[in-house]
C-alpha cells in the first residue's frame, strides 16, 4: 500500500526499502487487500497520472504514498497532490506529526498532506522505512472508521451483510500503493492455499463455491474507461506502400519525397502558344515531347511564331506559356493524307498561365501529404504520387479466439451430435468479425473443461498474440474455471468480471503481465452465449483493437434512429439488436430482429446496430413506437 515516489527507486525497484513494508503490513490485516503497487520518479505529472487514474478509474478506497515529502527540491509529492484533493483531511496530517515529533524534532522537517479524492482516501508518508512504518501504525486505529465515513453508512452495511453470507471469505479493503507496477490481492488465510484475485481457489470443493459473484457489477461506461486504460497503441513499424496499407494508421507525418506535377502540363487538350502572338493562323511545330523511359533530360522549347499540339496531362514545351483548347481553334491546313494537322488558327486571346499546371502546384517536395494518427484510405494513391515507397505505421494487433466446453464441438464436425452438444458458433463469428475490421485473426481452436488443458493453451496462446478472446467459462457453474485460471495460474489481474448490461453481463477483462517495459497481453473472457460474446465483442474488443492500432478516435460511432417497434425495457441497460436503414423521409430508422435471448443467433442476422436502450425504471418501463433512440452501427447502412 505504498506509493513510492523516488527518481532513484524508479530506476531500481530494489531501493524501494519502504513500499515492500507497507505491503507486509497491510497483508497482515485481514481487512485490507494491497490492489496495486508501483515506483514513480519525482515528477508531478507522473504521480498525478497514477493517483487520478487509481482513484477515478480503479476506485480505490486508499492510497498510500511514500518519500517526497522533505525539504530537497525533487520533494514535490505534496504539491502535486493538494490539488487533486477534494478535501483535505488535517486530523489525521496532524496525527502524522504528532506521531514522528514524540521521536524525533526532525520531524519539523517533513510535509506530510492528507484528504479525499471523491471515494479515495490519500496518505503521504516518509520516504524512510522507519518513520514509514511508525506513521502508517498510527494510521492503522483511525483508518477502517475512516474509510466506513467516507464510503458511507450504506456500504457499511452492505459490506456487514456480505460477510455474513459468505463467512469463508474476508472483505478487504482495497488498498492501492506505488512501487512496482505489481499487482496483488492479499486475500490469503490461513490453511488455504495462497492465490491472488477475487475468485475462489481453483481447490475450493463445488459444495463451499460462492453463491453469487465477488465481482462487483459496474457500468458499462465504467467498463470502457477501465479497458482504454489498458490499451495502448502497439509498437511503430515500417511497411511498403502497397494494397495491404489501407487500415493502418501513420505513426508518423509523411512528406512529398517529388513534386507533383513534376513536369509543366497541360489541364486541356489543345495548343501551347506564345501568349504574346495572339490570334491568328501558325504553323504547328513537331515537337517530340518526353516519353517513359525516355532519355531526354529537359523538354524541347517551342519557336516563336509556332504552336504544338498537347494532351490533357501532356508536357507543355518550354517557351509556351499558355495552352489554347481544342474548341477554340479551326483547322486550315493538314497533310495530304489527313493524318497530320498542318496550320491551325487560333482563335482567342489567352493570359499567361492559361490550363497550364505548373512543376509542384498540387504538391511540393517537402509538403505533408499524411499526418500522424491518419488512417490511411484513399490517401494511398496520394502517397504512391510522390514518390513514397515505405511509411511508419502502428502495428495491427494480432487476436486470437478460443472457445472452451466439453460439450462444444467444431461446427464442421460430420457425425449427427449427441445429447448435451453443441456446434461452435463463437469462434467462427468473432473470427470473422475481427477479419472484417481490418484485424489479424487467429484461430486457437477449442479447449476441454479441464484445468491443465487451459492453462497450456492460454501459455501458448499468449506468445502468438496481442489479444486474446475467450468464449465461455466466465459465469457461475461448476466448470467455469476462467477468472480464477486467469488470477491464480496466469498471475493475471482481473480488471472487471461483471458489467451491468444486457446481453453480456458476465463479460471479463484481465491483463498479464508480460515482464520489464513490455505491455501486457490484453484478455477479454467472454460469454458462452452467442449473442453476448458478438455484443461484447463490438461494445468493448473492437474499440481496443482500434486504439492498439492507433486510431485517434476508436470508440464506436453512434447514430439517432427512430424505432419502428414499441420496446419493453429491462432493469439492466440494454443492447437490443436492429436493422437500421434510411426511411423515406431521409432519416434513420432501426426495425428489431426479433426475439433478444442472449442464446438466440438469429436476432443477429441482418443486424447492423445495437440499440443502445436505458435500464427500466418506475418513470419508464418501455419505448414507444417513434422513439429516438442512440444506436450503434456495426455494420452497413441500408435502403429501407
């Protein structure tokens, strides 16, 4: 439970003496889990960064941070959090004195700052171990009544009311800490074995698993906050500029390696004449203008008195400066075979520089022609036009898919089922969908109810890809082995395991760990149901993709469409599946697939937008026909 702010203990974890001390003395107290621990150097933003980010996002009841405190000028940790600070808490800053002055008068040199953030409370202690660990004792006899008043009397009771229905299990308080980006549930009791997360112990006998869930149930908005976290754009590579381009996403500003044109041409099919000649009757002159492939260095210059005849796109001779149009011109002279034009008179007045397009007027070396965070579309013509050959881009994350269930089969499978099968309708849906987007997919197969069996095949999925989906195994039966495989076998953190929604409930999010300066292998556990998993998979795993793959703006796109049924609504908030199309009025209108059982693959055929529905209340327990309502797209636009 320590935030270690330290430039040196950032560069080595091992010099972070007091953060491993808080850790031990908030995992002796059955009452406290340490959520989170990481090291930030002495800089304000970096430590505003990890505090709002714990506090807003994770929800953390208490963090702790240690070292910044003092007099130097790197102490900067209590500037850098009285403004976050909704209000400070000046008992317990005294408490801190108090408790180091009975020791030691150099006390007097030590800035300790207290208070809340929202639901948060926020310590800074000393950098040294000692004083660490007799402020943070001191804190112990006033902190479970504190943290009861800024949580309030309701989660006070509900928490009371939790413990008695579940006595195997200890609430705990989480407690977030800075050290070293470890993190860690302490939930460890004694005669069990040790495990990390919320979930029980993959040993617990069926007859003593959980009755209901210990993952709380968030919003979805909070869901997504809490995946954008952890889902940053992928390493930058170079790619040749080819018909595989399109969808990635420039890492970096691409200028004009060539100007465009890079020759004087013609706008017109015409003459090239010498303004100053004006109308009258000329002779043409051949002219052998530059072909491909040619060797001529500079184009041939056009004798006063003279015209030449140019195509649309052809080189203007040198010397011309203006190019008269065909139909502004009659024919007076031409070969006897009538193969040639001889004399040909113009006539109109031209102005210098008439449909004449100048060496680099579209496009000048140097000039950008693509800018960071562009995801290239059309744009890929453009680059081949100036000479581009290679572009630094985001890498696309690679997403693997794997289903598991003793009873799921491959939906290839030849011999008739039997009872209690079913054929694979996941992995080639979320398969195809991952494709569809623009993304790598690959198949992982299907894995057995088995506990060894999905732990090998999640090890040997995570060295193939930057994502994994999962389909099945993340709610409450006697198989379903996923969250706690992930937090117990996988060292995993299980970011959220419900999310308060319709279909989709029990979709999960996790993240594991990869080692030093590599970014972790994003899990998302999904619903066995077909149309959760498809849900899910376009409400939170698309928009990740997007942002690995740097789009500047990943989320889904939601349109206004007016619905053509009357909708019941349902305590949970719900994502009803649609056909929106354009009515005859030019507006958008959504028409319902059916029947919405979260099991029922039908209502996603022809489907192209999920109704984004609020949850039932007494005001409200339906939609009327007529009604706007915001849709997701997540396919094509149709005529109706």
């Amino acid at each position: 439970m320590n935030h270690a702010v330290s430039d040196t203990a950032a560069q080595d974890s091992t010099l972070d003496k007091s953060g491993p001390l808080l850790k031990q003395l908030f995992a002796s107290d059955a009452k406290y889990a340490v959520k989170e621990h990481t090291i930030v150097p002495d800089q304000a933003q970096d430590i505003t960064h990890i505090v709002t980010k714990w506090s807003d996002v994770l929800e953390i009841n208490a963090i702790v941070l240690t070292g910044g405190t003092g007099f130097s000028e790197r102490d900067i940790t209590p500037e850098a959090i009285k403004p976050l600070l909704t209000k400070e808490t000046t008992g317990i800053t005294q408490l801190l004195l108090a408790t180091s002055l009975a020791i030691t008068p150099f006390a007097a040199l030590s800035r300790p700052i207290t208070g809340i953030r929202n639901k948060t409370l926020i310590i800074t202690l000393p950098g040294s171990p000692k004083a660490c660990k007799e402020n943070m004792e001191a804190v112990f006899k006033v902190l479970p009544h504190a943290l009861d008043l800024i949580l309030g009397r309701s989660v006070v009771k509900e928490t009371h009311t939790k413990m008695q229905q579940q006595p195997e299990q200890k609430m705990a308080t989480t407690i977030a800490s800075a050290g070293q980006h470890v993190c860690t549930h302490h939930h460890d009791q004694e005669g069990h074995p040790s495990q990390t997360g919320v979930s029980a112990s993959l040993d617990t006998p069926v007859s003593r698993r959980a009755r209901s869930s210990p993952y709380p149930l968030i919003p979805v908005e909070k869901a997504h906050r809490i995946v954008a976290q952890f889902s940053h754009p992928l390493n930058v590579v170079s790619v040749p500029v080819s018909q595989f381009l399109p969808g990635y996403v420039l890492a970096e500003d691409v200028k004009s390696l060539e100007p465009v044109p890079g020759y004087r041409a013609s706008v017109v099919d015409g003459y090239a004449i010498h303004v100053e000649d004006g109308p009258g009757v000329y002779e043409i002159e051949s002219i052998s203008l530059a072909q491909t492939g040619s060797d001529q260095d500079q184009p041939k210059v056009l004798s006063k008195g003279k015209i030449a005849r140019v195509a649309t796109g052809g080189m203007v001779p040198e010397g011309a400066n203006a190019v008269i149009m065909v139909e502004d011109t009659k024919l007076v002279e031409s070969s006897p075979s009538g193969d040639e034009e001889l004399k040909v008179e113009i006539l109109v007045s031209a102005r210098p520089g008439d449909n004449i397009r100048e060496i680099g007027t579209d496009c000048a070396v140097g000039q950008i022609v693509g800018h960071r965070g562009q995801r290239i579309g059309a744009e890929l013509g453009v680059l081949a036009s100036v000479g581009v050959r290679h572009v630094k881009v985001f890498r696309k994350p690679r997403v693997g898919v794997l289903s598991s269930g003793n009873e799921v089969l491959d939906h290839i499978h030849t011999d008739q089922l039997k009872l209690g099968q079913i054929r694979d309708t996941n992995r080639i849906t979320l398969l195809a969908a991952i494709q569809a987007a623009g993304f790598e997919a690959v198949d992982l197969g299907i894995v057995d109810d088995n506990v060894d069996d999905i732990v090998e095949r999640l090890e040997e999925a995570t060295a193939k890809v930057d994502v994994l989906l999962t389909t099945g195994g993340v709610s409450m039966g006697e198989a379903d082995f996923m969250k706690p495989i992930l937090e117990q076998k996988m060292d995993a953190t299980v970011h959220f395991g419900r999310v308060m929604m319709k279909p989709g409930k029990p979709t999960t999010f996790a993240t594991i760990p990869q080692g030093p300066k590599r970014p972790p292998k994003l899990v998302f556990a999904l619903p066995g149901n077909p149309v959760s998993a498809t849900v899910a998979f376009h409400l939170f795993v698309l928009p990740a993709l997007r942002r690995m793959a740097g789009w500047v703006k990943p989320e889904n796109v939601l349109v206004p469409v007016q619905i053509q049924d009357t909708i019941q609504l349902d305590p949970r908030p719900e994502f009803h599946r649609v056909q929106v199309s354009i009515g005859a009025q030019g507006n958008m209108i959504a028409e319902s697939t059916g029947k919405q059982q979260s099991s029922r693959m039908l209502s996603m055929v022809e489907a192209n937008g999920l109704l984004q529905l609020p949850m039932k209340t007494p005001e409200l327990s339906q939609l009327t026909k007529g009604t706007t309502v915001p849709c997701i797209l997540i396919g094509t636009l149709i005529n109706h």
